[in-house]
C-alpha cells in the first residue's frame, strides 16, 4: 500500500478545516493555565515535580479544545516537553494523541538533524515504528516534523524516505525568524546567492509533487523578514511553507502573501504564545482569549490566501 | 556558587580516568546483546513492546559495565531512545545514572539547535532544571551535549550559558563524517574560506579559556577528513574536539594527531558500533569483546595524545 502524497493531505486537510493556522504549543510549566495548573484530581499518587508532565499535558488540551476548532494542525515544540524528562515525554504523547481525536495534523518541532544512520532513528521516533523482538513500538506518528539541513543531502533523505512512508512530510529550516539566523543562512557564497537560497534550492529539488500541486516537502521560513518571501517562493514554487514568527515574534500575517502562491495550503501560519497568552491583553478566561484570538488569525489568513 | 569551567572539568576527567575515548551508545533494539535482550525479570508486569526500553537500558548498563573502565564518557544517541518514546526516555535516564555512578562523564548527542527562547528550553532539558509550581524538575543533568550552529550566534548563547551555569558543554557541529556534510559546510563563502570555517572561527571566538588551557566550548570534528583536522586546529587552537567517525564510519584513530595539540583532552575519541558489535569480528562474548576493544583503543590514543 502507497502512503497518501504529503502535500495533497495538507492541502485536504486545509481546505477541511478552513483553516492555514498551526498552533503552537510551548508550554511553560510555571505559566499554564491556571485550570490546568490546579486540577491535580486525576493523579492523586503524584506529587511535587512529578505533577507537572500531567499538568502540562492537560493545558495542552485546554489549549487544543479552546483554539484547535480555528486551526489545521498543532506544532509542539518538543524542547519544552523533554525538559520534563519521561514524564515530559509522556506528556507530549498524550496531546499528540488528544490533537488526532480532533481532526488535527500533528507538526513536531524538534529541528531534528543529523547523520544518516542516526536520521533513520529519528524518522523512526517522529514518523514511523521501531522493529523490536517484542513486536513494533510506535513512535509519535507525526503528520510533519521539523528538520535542520546542515548535515546535507544524504542526511536529509531518512527524514523525506520516513514521510514518504507514512504520508507525512519533513518541513526543512531555510529561513529562521530569529535575528541570529542572519549570521550564517545569509552569508554570501562564493558561487553566488545566499546560504539559505542554496538551502530552498535543495527543498525543491527533493520534494515531489501531488496531485494538489503541492510539494511533500515543506520550509520553515520565517515571517519576521517578510521581504524574503518572494524570493523563497521564487525558488521553491511548490512547497509548503511554515510561517513562524506570527504573533509574540513579531510577524505580521499581512504581509504573507506570497506564501499563498500556490494555494491556501502553500503558507501554514504559526502561532503559539499570541494564542495561548491571549488573556493577557484581552482579558477574559484563558480560553476564550485564545479561542477569539485564533479565529481572528483564521479569518485573516484565510482571506490572503 | 560558581561552577566550575567545563574545559578544565573535561581535562581532569581524562586525567583521572587515562582515557579520551567517548563510548557511544546508539542502542538498535533488534541487536541488543543477547544477555539484555533475553533478561525480562526485571518487568514481570509488561508485555510486548513495552519490553523494549527496559531492555535497552540493561543493554546499556551492561555496555557501560564491559567498556566503561577504559572510557571517559558515555555518549548517547538521542534519537535511539526517542524512538521508544517515554519507555526510551526513562531508559536514556537510567542509563545517564548509570554512567554517573561508573564515574563517566555523560555527553548526550542529540545536536539540538532552535530560536533562543526554545534554545533555553532545551539548556534545562540538556543540563539544568525547569521551575515549575511543584518544585524544579531536573534536566537529564548532561556534562556536555553537542549543538547544531545553523540558527547563529544567539540560537547557541542559551546552550553556552546553561552549561556555564552547571560546568557543562556545548559540542557544536564544525564539521561532520558523513558524506552529504560536503553538501552545505563545505560551500565557499564569498568572503572567503568555508562554511565550516566560519562556524569554527565562531566556536573559536564564544569560548572562554580555562585553568587547563582549553576552551569551554567544543565542537564536532569529523575524523573522516583529517586534512580538515590541522585547519581545525588553527582555527580552533584551544578548543576540545570529539572525533565522531573511529571504528565503524571508517576513521582511523591513528590520523587525529592534531586533535592533541592542547593536550589530551583536546580530542574525544568517540566509538560505538566497533565497540557495542566488536565479538561479531573478535567473537566470544558481546562483552569481553567490547572491553577488549575500548581498551585496545584507549591505549591507541593515549599514545598519540
């Protein structure tokens, strides 16, 4: 059996949810909602630190029930689920599975990278199974993933091979939205372009196209350098991209345009603590905060696109 | 409290232990040693997959019981624990302990990089601790932990701090041993020299010296290109490298002499496979032959260092 293209499941999926927003999920263990920083009911036997893997877990599904009808997918940012060690992890298990029961894609952003056989690995742990004497262990199962470019091209190819296998797609860093990343992604080649250039170049010659017109390959490009985006869009016109940078980094939804070109599916637009910290200016209940601000950057993405 | 500087940490470490060589524990758990793979008394209550973490921490500890003695560090591969999703975690936890109580330095390989708020994230999760309302959550407590450069200058500062604050290292990938890392590192720059070059120059330049006269930042050099490894050296004169690639990616421990140069604890001779599989060409037991195997490389360097 051949696993679904990718890029037409994003773009199926998009087009299902009427919706191009990727909720972030970053939880801060001393910031939660205080709903979930309360309920302690369900592990009565926990106490002291142990009690925070669960309590993240459940604001992560406050989180997912409040904003998650406005989004297409959710990204948890795997560093702040592995700070919690196992429990951390379990933690991270739980809202992927929480996020699949409502109909969202799983994107994890862990910016994986490294030599193939240990590629291999990680494809196994985000995207696939691991064969053991005791029968198959499932890794996440992720729609998407992040992935780090560095290492090449035979370091990227377990990452795309576990995808292709499972209908899922690797989302490569050409662009960050940090300001640091201007420190090697923009350096000039002696060849001509930029670092990142030679990066998008790279995106679009791996990626494969479906029937949607979409690559199964997707960027990480990053909105705070909007002038970017025509240029990225140039070199990759096929690929989605992941718009990070929305929100508490900056961007500005706006000026996305270009990200659109080759359909809604084409700009995936990140946001984590604008939603999940919504509160915090609007005022009102965590939820409805976040509720409201999602569905406010649904429609104004939407309307782009 | 001031902790102490991770360089002269890494330089009385192998002092103390007469051995540079880092014992990498990548564990496939369709190759567990058979003594791991077939003890299940420990888990009388799980079946099936779940039988996997459990066993691969046993294979560990018997790895780092048989090896250990002749090493100065375990470096586990992030992603082979990952893959078995929070049994994996608990089992890399286990194993992290483990190494601790054999007195061995503990360097987790996962080449982690990301924007910085996520970079601290990853620095608790790596070597420090997570506030939370119950109480800090410790990290895995990690003595170094290697890093991924693309993001820049800042995506690396909160690394470099969390490790000042605990005594620990950042590793930070210069150049590695496989093939596709010519892809992107090996580019030209128009401003002259290498990709790589330019990382080194920023390794170089982040770190600061110790008592011991190494620096506090390393980086992953790989001894697959020892004529990178003069360069290295100049570009990097105090800098401690780990040596991926000895033993089953075909480097040659005998060609890393400027590796040395600062002394020896300038350069970590890593190994996994050709210690972990060393009985599948020596024969007798998985573990006499490990042990057999990081001696006779311990010795190996000790002479060229």
């Amino acid at each position: 059996m051949t696993a679904a293209h990718f890029g037409d499941r994003l773009a199926q999926a998009v087009a299902r949810r009427e919706s191009q927003i990727v909720l972030g999920l970053d939880p801060d263990p001393a910031k939660l909602w205080p709903q979930a920083a309360a309920d302690t009911g369900a592990s009565p036997s926990t106490a002291g630190p142990a009690l925070a893997g669960p309590a993240v877990a459940r604001h992560c599904a406050a989180l997912i029930d409040a904003a998650g009808p406005a989004c297409v997918a959710i990204k948890p940012q795997l560093a702040c689920f592995e700070r919690l060690g196992s429990a951390g992890w379990l933690a991270l298990e739980e809202t992927v599975a929480h996020a699949r029961d409502n109909d969202l894609l799983v994107l994890l952003d862990g910016k994986r990278g490294d030599v193939p056989v240990t590629g291999r690995a990680y494809g196994q742990a985000l995207a696939g199974a691991t064969p053991t004497p005791w029968g198959d262990v499932d890794g996440l199962r992720a729609d998407a993933y992040t992935v780090n470019p560095l290492l090449g091209r035979d370091a990227l190819e377990p990452f795309i091979d576990a995808g292709r296998a499972a209908g899922a797609g690797p989302f490569v860093l050409v662009r960050t939205s940090n300001p640091g990343a201007a420190d090697l992604m923009d350096l000039e080649l002696a060849q001509g372009g930029h670092l990142w250039e030679r990066v998008a170049a790279l995106v679009a010659e791996l990626g494969r196209l479906g029937e949607s017109g979409l690559s199964d390959i997707g960027a990480v490009t990053g909105a705070t350098v909007p002038e970017h985006l025509a240029r990225m869009r140039e070199l990759m016109p096929s690929t989605p991209f992941l718009l990070p940078g929305v929100g508490a980094q900056g961007g500005d939804v706006a000026q996305l345009g270009p990200a659109f070109a080759p359909g809604r599916a084409g700009g995936l637009v990140t946001a984590s603590r604008s939603i999940a910290n919504a509160h915090e200016t609007a005022g009102g209940a965590p939820a409805d905060a976040a509720r409201a601000e999602a569905e406010r950057l649904r429609e104004l993405a939407w309307r782009l696109g």
